[in-house]
C-alpha cells in the first residue's frame, strides 16, 4: 500500500539567511547573495565572487571544544537538520528510534579540510596531520553526526550525485517512507566546497561566471548574457513524515510531496542531453498521478550556463507542450547562487513556500531575452498566483537527473489524538 509522504519541517543555511523566514523573505524580495571574495588565493583565478554563508554561529548548535572534529558542511548540516526538528517538534524519544531515518548528501564534503591537511603533510610531516581528518572530511558524515546527535536509528543514505545530490536525498527518502520502510527521514543536501581550488577547477572549465564587477548581477539564469554559474554554500534539509505519523502526534503540515523521477542521461561527463531531463520529470508526474497541465510552477534547476538553460528549456517545452508557455518558470539560483549538492533541499523548501502563501519567485537579472529560451521566467520580481502542484528539477554532472512533485497541502493542523 502506498502511504502518503508530507513535510512536518525544514531548516536552512544560506547566503540569503540561516533560517528559512529569512531566506524566504529574501527570495520573495528578489535580493541576491551573492559577494565579491575577500579572502586570499583567488588572485589569479578568473572568477572572484560567490555565495557565502554570513553570520552564521556553529556554537548555536555545537559546543565550542567540539569545534574543531567538524568540516563546516556538516556543521551547516547539523543547523538545517536541528531547525527541522524544532519545528516538527519531533525527537527520538517519542518515537520509534529504528523507524527514524537520514538521507543527507554532500557533492563535495570536507574538500578544505582534505586541503588542509594535506599542505600540513607537505610542510609539516604526517605527524601534524589531524586524526579528526577523516571523518571531518567523507561526505556520508553529515548524516552520520545528524544521526549521533538526534539518535535517529534507522535508515541513512548519503547521495552523491553533484548538482541533484538533494532532490535524490529527498526523493529516495520518500519512497523509503511511501512504502512503508520508515515513519520520518530527515532529508537533503549540505556543501561548504568555496576553495580556491574547486574555483580553479570549475574556471578552467570556464563554467562560472567572471562577472566580477557586478557580483549580484553574475547568476542570471536564462539571460542571453548568462556566462557562468555562481558558486555557493549552504545547506537545506526537510523532515519528510508519514501522513498518519504526522496526523497521531498533531504535528503542523507544511506540504506533501507525491512524486519523483530520476534517471540518468548516459550522455556526456558535464554537457546535458535533455533527453535524460525530460523522463526525470515524466517519470515525477507519472509517480504524481498528475497529468502535466496541473503543474502551476517550476523551480529550475537554471544554473546560468549557455548550454544547461537552453537544455532544460527544451526539456520542459517536450514535457509539457502548450502549457509550457502558461506554467510558471523560474531559477532561485539567480539569487542563492549554486549550492551544488545543497541546492535541491534550500530549492525544495522555497517552492514548499511558495505553495504555503501562493507566491511565486523570480529569476532576478532577466534583462535581456535569449530565443533559445523563450518561457515565463517570473522576470526580476516575485508574483501572486495560485499554486497547487510545483516542480523542483536537479540536473549533476555525470548526467544525474532528479525531479520532485510537491503538493500544497490543506487543512494543516491536526489535534492529537
């Protein structure tokens, strides 16, 4: 039997805030947080801005001497992951510990702490290397401590699948629940990967943008002057839950997600087929139940590449036909820049809040139209419109695609039985 899937809470880390009201009040005000870098070591690197996480204090979540056994993305992690609980008002103690799970991604984990270490190896000998090295650096870790500190017990899954690590976290945790294996999952993507390294190597190939001199002008999804994606950090996680779960312990209904589609395109290391695209969101919609006129808007992936915006406008027009030019379409990244494996649990949470108060938001920095991509992009400011059914679409490199459907839900509040 299939059991229905809702979210009871979600939590968030981001260059736009470090909780989901801010975030949101952001988005809805089309603000971007995107910076120039400050730091040292990206002089002779093309491209010197990016999303950064500001006032963030890990000592809201973490005591002080502990500090130092944490990489920064599995602290963001841990902060996404203990907002979902409060909100939920969900603990271990009250529940089944074996039926409370964790799917937490990371695209890249603990690349600064792996750095780190290795020019202390080279400089300083292997006895200077830290021995927290390891766990601080393997991307299942996040899960892992998340796991330790609620002691949740049951299921945990740490996808790696770039750029759709979150939508697959999230999307694999539902079924896992649908079909009855658990009651609750903790769910999405964390990533603290801004090195000078990881920017050499997305610049040389010449993937990010060298908007420099206008940092919030840089991530313009779907833009005929889109040159590049921009990076960023962060992390979004959900508290998925069984609907009856949710129901007997009176817990606040937030939204329901009723599909995904995930496939792989068997195409190319980094260019997309949007062949790949087009059955991830089939694939969604089928699983939904949903014929594709009933979508009312999409949470794009639209990183702001030449190539990416163009596929998956193509995609999207293949899926949906005529009622691709009556949907609403539009990239969150164009203010939150690219959180690679985070990006699908912070996007998930946006378009969960865009069915909560019919509010859509926009792609900022659409100014000048592309005919390759000719949708409703919710130009520069946030709308008013009804949304029942939305998209959020996760495409990676290697060719990882993965799509989930989302369902306002009504009548939130249930009384404890």
């Amino acid at each position: 039997m299939r059991r229905r899937v809702v979210i009871t809470g979600y939590g968030a880390v981001s260059p736009l805030g470090n909780d989901v009201d801010t975030l949101w009040n952001n988005i809805k005000q089309g603000k971007s947080g995107i910076k120039k870098i400050q730091a040292s070591g990206y002089e002779e690197i093309n491209t010197k801005i990016g999303g950064f996480v500001d006032d963030f204090n890990p000592e809201n979540y973490f005591e002080k001497k502990d500090l130092g056994k944490y990489d920064l993305f599995i602290q963001y992690a841990y902060a996404a992951a203990k907002q979902a609980l409060n909100q939920a008002k969900l603990d271990s103690a009250s529940s089944d510990a074996t039926r409370l799970g964790i799917y937490i991604g990371s695209g890249i984990g603990g690349i600064s702490t792996v750095l780190e270490n290795h020019e202390l190896l080279l400089k300083k000998g292997p006895r200077k290397v830290s021995p927290f090295m390891v766990p601080m650096m393997i991307s299942n870790m996040a899960a892992g401590i998340v796991a330790i500190k609620t002691g949740f017990k049951g299921p945990s899954f740490s996808p790696v699948s770039a750029c759709a690590t979150g939508n697959q976290a999230i999307g694999e945790a539902f079924l896992n629940i649908m079909h009855g294996y658990s009651d609750a999952i903790l769910a999405g993507g964390t990533e603290a990967s801004i090195h000078p390294l990881a920017y050499a190597g997305f610049a040389r190939m010449k993937a990010m943008s060298t908007n420099n001199d206008f940092p919030e002008k840089a991530s313009r999804p779907f833009d005929d002057q889109r040159d590049g994606f921009v990076m960023s950090e962060g992390a979004g996680i959900l508290l998925l839950e069984e609907y009856e779960h949710a129901r007997k312990r009176g817990a606040t209904i937030l939204g329901e997600i009723i599909g995904y589609g995930s496939t792989t395109d068997a195409y190319h290391i980094t260019s997309p087929d949007y062949n790949g695209a087009v059955q991830a969101m089939k694939s969604a919609l089928q699983m939904a139940e949903l014929e594709p006129m009933k979508i009312d808007y999409i949470n794009a992936h639209g990183t702001s590449t030449p190539e990416g915006d163009k596929s998956e406008t193509n995609a999207i027009k293949a899926v949906f036909g005529p009622h691709a030019y009556q949907l609403k379409v539009s990239s969150t990244k164009s203010m939150t820049g690219h959180l690679f494996g985070a990006a699908g649990g912070l996007e998930a949470i946006i378009t969960l809040k865009s069915l909560q108060e019919n509010i859509i938001p926009p792609t900022i920095n659409y100014e000048y139209p592309d005919s390759a991509c000719d949708l409703d992009y919710v130009p520069n400011r946030s709308i008013a419109s009804k949304v029942d059914y939305a998209l959020s679409n996760g495409f990676g490199f290697g060719g990882h695609n993965a799509v989930l459907v989302f369902k306002k839900f009504k009548g939130a509040t249930f009384l404890n039985d």
